[in-house]
C-alpha cells in the first residue's frame, strides 16, 4: 500500500502578518509627507506653466493679428481667459495667486493688455503662485519692462504682503 506523505500548505503565521503590516505602516508615514510635497510642488509649476503660456500666447496673437490683446487673471476660481487666448486656461483649484497688477474694476480680475506690437504698460507686473498649505514653494511670473519681455523664478517674498519684482529670483 502507497502511503502519499501529502505536506498542508501552512500559510502566514500571525506574527508574521502583523510584523509586515508594521513595516509597511513605518515606510508609508515617512514617505506620504514627502510624496505630499512633491505634488504639490508640481502643481505650483504647472500653475506657473499654465499662467506663463497663457500670457506669451496672447503676446503673440497681438502680434500676429497687429491689434490689441488682453488676458484676464481671476484670482478667485484661477481661471485664465482673454478674447485672443485659443483656450481657457483653469488652474489648480488649490493654488493661490496674487499679482501687483491692479484690477480692472472687478474684484479678483486682473488684466495684462498687449499692444498689435507686443509691448504692454503693465511693466513691472509681477504674479506669485504658491500653496497656502502642503509646500513651501513659492514661483513668480513678471512682465519686465514695456516690451513685453518676461520672466520666471522662486519667489523669496512674502506673497500676501506687497509683491517686489527683486525677489523674483
């Protein structure tokens, strides 16, 4: 007679679960902030990204069409719309921006204007974008001089407080 010498499948002790469990409990709460951080760090520069074409498209649609162009920020839903822009642009519901530019009578609406030559009288325009909570970063748009000529950096300021072009680094 043949006597099968059958072996049970034992599986996972219990120790041994609650000991996986713990490890990856300890590798999950070091790496979430971190993770936090680096999506919200996207999400300030695609927000620049954003803001920075929108206007460099309008810029170019003035040039292009010899006529007046302008772009309007709404800094309440982060919305980025203009009638030379091809497509409105939203940004991230979760970014804050804030500009020097004064509004154009509306609360929360700024406008950069572009002549048919690509120049503009909003020299000195500077906009902040930045996450009030989840990242300390903090990235800047400005509108140089009269010419239209632009630029892009961290912001080092306060961005509540009153905007200055020099921290735009």
């Amino acid at each position: 007679m043949w006597h099968w010498n059958v072996r049970k499948s034992q599986g996972f002790t219990l120790i041994e679960m609650l000991a996986t469990a713990i490890i990856i409990s300890i590798v999950a709460a070091i790496a979430a902030p971190n993770l936090l951080g680096l999506l919200n760090r996207n999400r300030v520069n695609q927000g620049l990204a954003e803001l920075e074409g929108a206007i460099q498209e309008v810029q170019r649609q003035a040039i292009r069409s010899g006529k007046s162009c302008t772009v309007t920020i709404d800094t309440s839903d982060n919305d980025i719309t203009g009638g030379c822009l091809l497509s409105t642009r939203n940004l991230n519901e979760n970014l804050d921006i804030t500009t020097n530019v004064a509004n154009n009578g509306t609360a929360n609406n700024y406008d950069i204007v572009f002549s048919g030559k690509g120049n503009t009288s909003n020299n000195g325009a500077i906009f902040v974008i930045y996450m009030s909570s989840g990242t300390n970063q903090q990235k800047c748009f400005v509108i140089d001089n009269s010419l239209g000529a632009t630029r892009t950096g961290e912001y080092t300021g306060d961005p509540t407080g009153t905007l200055n072009v020099n921290n735009c680094s």
